[in-house]
C-alpha cells in the first residue's frame, strides 16, 4: 500500500473524506498507526486521524475504509485549541509586562503620535495540542531526508508499507522542481525520525549510488 501527501480517502460508499496530510508511525517499530486526514475547503478545514488499521488492503488503487459503525466525525481530530490561564505553569507569561507599538513601524513614514503603549497581560492564551500519543511521530507532508553528513537529500513524497502488517517497507524521496528525481530508499536505512526530517544512517555518496526511481501515478 503507498501512501503519498494528498492521496485522496475513501469510505467503502465511495464517499471522498479528504486528503492524507501526515503520517503516522511508532518511532520505535516504524509501523504505521494512523493517518491524518484532511477535509474541507478554503474556509474551513480540519484533520482527523484515522487507525490505518481501517485501511482496506483489498482496494490497492485507492484508499479505502473498511465497513465501521463510527462516522468520520466521531475520529479525534489531530489538533485541538484551547484557552490556557496566563498564571498556569507553562503558559510564559509570568511577570511579563505587554507593550505596543503604534502604528506598524515603517522608517519611510513620520507618524507623529507614534510611540509604545503600555497594556495589560491578557488573561487567558490559546494552547494547541495533538491527539498522537506519546512516542508516535506525525510525519509531516515534505518532510526532509538528512543524510548521516548532513546533506539535505530531498523530501518525502510517498510511503510504502507491507498491507497485511502496516510496515514501512520504504519511502520515495523526490528532489528538484521541474526534473524531480526520485529515489527509492528502503526503511533500514532510517536511523530516527521527527515531525519535519527522516534522519538516514548512510552517507550522502551511498544515497546517490541508489538507482532512480519512478513512481507511479499519486492515487
């Protein structure tokens, strides 16, 4: 089963969820737990995260749903705002006295009432948190491929798992704009992962003696 950035979800009525916008894995098995799908338009979009375990292995040439007696809605949506006091532990706003500028400064433009103005600290602050548990990563969409060196290798695009166990077998990493190149990197390469970069055992020269690859069609 591969798994690329804006791969379109079904459920098994034919019915469009949304998008894949991340994915995510056990940092220690590499396995796949969930993916985050994204619904909605321009105005208004959320993300749910759905048990890939959902995922229907039959339907190779889209992602599909299993029957389930739970509604899109009743998934966990990946982010979650709430209001935070300002005198809790952690919200950073202890003994921190506000100051504004007015207006917006701009060295081009004489404002003569410009100055600071002093305010209150407000009351409360807005804290957002993820529904992914402690030690599952989210990988984010065009998340960086760093070499052992450091070299910045490409990103990934796609990931491909073995569809009776949601094993990440291997990833596709594309680099460039108009002449993408492709490579297919297998998953023992990784040494560790986080939100925005796949880090790799290997060194930037083996990385380049691997064969190009072409992917197929996005679902």
């Amino acid at each position: 089963m591969r798994y690329a950035k804006g791969a379109e979800v079904y459920m098994p009525t034919g019915e469009k969820i949304g998008t894949i916008s991340r994915v995510v894995i056990d940092s220690k098995t590499k396995d796949i737990t969930d993916l985050v799908v994204e619904r909605g338009g321009v105005l208004r979009k959320d993300e749910k995260v759905i048990p890939v375990g959902l995922v229907d292995p039959e339907k190779e040439e889209q992602i599909t749903l299993r029957e389930t007696n739970q509604d899109v809605d009743d998934f966990p949506d990946y982010q979650t705002t709430h209001y935070v006091d300002v005198d809790q532990p952690g919200a950073g706003y202890e003994n921190i006295e506000v100051a504004y500028w007015y207006p917006p400064l701009n060295p081009q433009i004489q404002m003569p009432m410009a100055g600071v103005f002093h305010g209150d600290v407000p009351e409360q602050v807005t804290q957002t948190e993820t529904s992914i548990p402690e030690g599952r990563i989210a990988i984010s969409e065009g998340a960086q491929v760093v070499s052992a060196d450091g070299s910045h290798l490409g990103n990934v695009e796609q990931v491909i798992t073995d569809s009776e166990r949601n094993t990440m077998t291997h990833f596709v990493i594309g680099k460039g704009f108009l002449l993408k190149e492709h490579k297919l990197v297998p998953m023992h390469w990784v040494d560790r992962v986080d939100e925005e970069k796949i880090h790799l055992s290997v060194g930037a020269q083996l990385f380049d003696r691997l064969p190009d690859y072409t992917p197929p069609a996005s679902l």
